[in-house]
C-alpha cells in the first residue's frame, strides 16, 4: 500500500533539491555541465543523429496519446478514486520529473555565461546606439555584397538538411578561440510538429530526453541558420534562452558562408532596433533610415510570416513557458530571449564585427 507514495514523495525530494542547486553552480558547472551530462549527450547523439526523423516527436506523440487514453478511462473515478488517480498521475509526473532534469535540465542551473566569458553585464544608451550603428552598418555591407543591390532582400540558396551541416563551420571557427563551445555528433532536424510549433509562436526547441535539436522547417530561411545554431547552444548544454541567443548569433557570424554571417547579424540588429524602438521612438526611426531597404524587406517577411498564424494558442503558450522559464532559474522569463543584447554590446566593446 506504501509503495504508491514513493514516487510522489520522491517529486517532493526532487523540487527540494532544485531549490538549494541554485546556490551552488560551480558544482553544477563542474560535475554536471561540464561531466556528466557531456557522456549522456554525446550517447544520446551517437544513437539517434544518424536517423533522418526525429524519434523524439515520436515519443511525445506515443505519450500524447497514452495521456489522452488514460485521461478517458479514468473520467468516471474521479469522484470515487481520486486520490489514487492523482497518486499514479504525480507519480508519472515524478518520473519524467527526474528523467528531464538528469537528462539535461539541470543545466539551468551551470554558471552563468558572463561569468564563464567574463564579460559585463551592464550597458549605457551610448554603448548600446555605438553598437547599433556599427551592426546596421556590418549587415547592410554583408547584404550588398550578397545582392549587389540595397534594396533587394536575402533569399536563402541551401536547403534545410544542407544548413544543418553547414551550421558546424561556425561552431568550428568559435570553438578555436572558445574549447567549451566545441560542437560534436550532429543530431538536428525537421520537427513533425513544425505547424503545431508555428502556432505556438516557436522556431524550435531541444528535446531533452533524445538530445535531439528540433527546427521549425516552416521558417523563412534567411532566419534558419542563427535559429539552427540556437536550438545547437541548447544541446551543448546551454540552457540560458538568452545566452543561447548570443551563442548562436556567434556561431552564424563566425560561419565562412556571407548567408550564415548575414542570418546572424540580422538577427542580433532586428533585436537591438526593438529595444531602440521601445525606448526612444525618434531614435529607432533615425536608424531605422539608415538600414538598407533589403534587410527591411527580410523583417518583413519574418513578421508576414508570424502574422498568418497568429491566434490566442500563442499567448497562452507564451504565458505557460514565460513562466516554466521563471519555475527553471531563469528569472527573466521570455524577456530573456532579448537579454542577449547585453552580452552582445560588452563582448564586441573590444572586438571588431
């Protein structure tokens, strides 16, 4: 009769412990990040990398499924039988409780990525406009010299599964001056829930029990390559939004490829000119002037794109992952997704674009 209380018991213990980690991260950093979690990745990636389709969706769809069947043929005992109904479902939940932070989630709780990189956190207005100037003017020189006119947009020549391997000469390049971004066994692909992924308002996302990276192949492609090495920051144990934002930016601009540094740095302008644009109007429009009318044209058919498949899925999504990141030690929530502008502004304060 015991034994049913086990698991539920063990989820107690288990949200306990990720109370006290947080104050501990170099022992997550040194044990964990940089130990055990290597060996269960590269596993996971030897496995799985080569088959062409994600088994990771597979799996969610077999348990979607399992869930929605168990959900049926319970519906008429939960008057009668709750409390054990509610035991068997929070002891499921312990289980995958256990499993999603042994298998990667307790990399929310690493050192943080300014520490590691020791750059500042910290940022005035003229250090961040300084930056913004110098961005628009390394993309509207990447663009040109991608399509010889300012006022034509990037149109992607690669296919998706040719991106995928495209994306290690990035992290190549950057794991020479960084060792800890060194990328190996590559496991990324399409997500069989691309349209479901879409109306959520998401590019991808990493599926912590495969170590499988998993792309949104509806994206307009411009944006799959920094996308692409995003959702690759998060299997080499990044867990930080906003520091897989900047990890990626890093990986696209350190790409040999013109379309790689263009995806990249268009990304990182697009999420200054917000901030500018949310801050200071008359500023956002004096450089929003100088940008070049093809790169425009790019955000545009990013925002055209997001727009045909608005509904209030998204807001809820966003709202239950807004705060599922704020539950996972990262206090900033989706906002953290523009955090990276404040590693971006202090890393290239004494490097050149």
């Amino acid at each position: 009769m015991r034994r049913k209380y086990i698991l539920p018991l063990f989820l107690l213990i288990q949200i306990i412990i990720l109370k006290i980690l947080p104050f501990f991260p170099e022992f997550t950093e040194r044990f964990y990040s940089n130990g055990l979690y290597l060996k269960i990745s590269h596993f996971s990636r030897i496995l799985l990398g080569k088959i062409p389709f994600s088994i990771g969706d597979c799996i969610y769809s077999i348990l979607i499924l399992f869930l929605i069947r168990w959900i049926w043929k319970t519906r008429k005992t939960w008057k009668t039988n709750w409390k054990d109904n509610l035991l068997k479902a929070l002891s499921c939940l312990s289980v995958f409780y256990f499993f999603f932070h042994l298998l990667w989630a307790l990399n929310y709780y690493r050192e943080p990525l300014f520490e590691k990189m020791k750059i500042q956190r910290e940022y005035t207005d003229a250090e961040l406009l300084a930056f913004t100037k110098k961005l628009i003017a390394k993309t509207n020189e990447i663009q040109f010299q991608i399509t010889k006119k300012d006022s034509v947009k990037i149109v992607f020549p690669y296919s998706q599964n040719q991106a995928f391997k495209m994306n290690l000469n990035g992290y190549e390049n950057l794991a020479n001056k960084y060792p800890y971004f060194k990328y190996e066994i590559l496991s990324v692909k399409k997500s069989l829930f691309s349209l479901p992924l879409t109306y959520m308002g998401f590019g991808g996302y990493l599926n912590p029990f495969t170590n499988e990276a998993q792309v949104n192949d509806l994206l307009p492609m411009y944006n799959f390559p920094v996308t692409t090495c995003h959702e690759m920051a998060h299997q080499m144990g990044y867990a930080s939004e906003s520091e897989c934002n900047f990890i990626g930016v890093l990986a696209a601009v350190k790409n040999q490829d013109l379309y790689y540094q263009y995806s990249g740095y268009s990304f990182a302008l697009r999420y200054c000119l917000g901030i500018w644009q949310a801050k200071d109007e008359r500023i956002f429009k004096q450089l929003k002037q100088t940008v070049h009318i093809g790169i425009l044209k790019n955000y545009q058919e990013s925002q055209d794109f997001w727009k045909r498949y608005e509904t209030p899925i998204e807001t809820g999504f966003e709202i239950f992952y807004d705060n599922f990141l704020k539950t996972n030690n990262q206090k900033d929530g989706m906002e953290g997704y523009s955090k990276f502008v404040d590693l971006m502004v202090n890393y290239y304060k004494t490097r050149p674009l």
